[in-house]
C-alpha cells in the first residue's frame, strides 16, 4: 500500500517539509582595536595540521586543541596573524576565506 502511495509520481512535498532558505553569510571581520603582527598565505598542512607552512617558508606549530579547526584550510587561504594572550601560542592565525582561527606560534 505504502509502495502505492509514493510510486505513482504524485507525490508533493508539504511546505512543512521544504528546505528553509539559508541565512545569508556574513564575513568575520576583526575588531578594530586588534593589531594585526602579519599577513600569510597558507602552502600546506603538514601532520594533521599539526604544522602550517606558508608560502613565505615560514613554519607554524598549532596548539593542539585548535588542530581539527584548520584540518581543512585550503592552500593559498589568507591568513592573518594577531597577538593573542596564550604564553605557548602567542600567535591568532585567522583565516579569512573560512573564517576561523587557531593559536599557534612560530617555530621557523
């Protein structure tokens, strides 16, 4: 019976059941107050975004815990970096094509 009803090419989705439409996105901007130490390009994730090399050959190390948030950044991204208040990571990486950001420091 249940084949009948969704077989027979009828079938309309409620309005309940359509897909709302998405909030627009809105773009991460830094507070005005925020100092900005350097401008990157991102050239790979290395070990799991344990480390981010960049273009210039520079080499950052990233806490740990921020790892997972940059697992998928994509090369050639921008990043910004800002003084941030961690003793072991005194660095902000904020990427601006994705809008997020990772303490790091770096080693090279």
């Amino acid at each position: 019976m249940a084949s009948a009803l969704w077989g027979d090419g009828n079938y309309q989705p409620s309005k309940s059941s359509a897909r709302p439409s998405q909030a627009p996105i809105q773009q991460f901007a830094l507070p005005p107050s925020v100092t900005i130490v350097g401008e990157y390009t991102l050239a790979t994730n290395i070990n799991n975004c344990k480390y981010l090399r960049m273009t210039d050959g520079s080499l950052w190390e990233v806490c740990p815990l921020d790892s997972i948030d940059c697992t998928y950044w994509n090369p050639y991204s921008t990043l910004c970096a800002i003084d941030g208040d961690d003793l072991q990571f005194p660095v902000i990486l904020v990427n601006e094509d994705e809008d997020e950001f990772v303490q790091a420091r770096r080693i090279r």
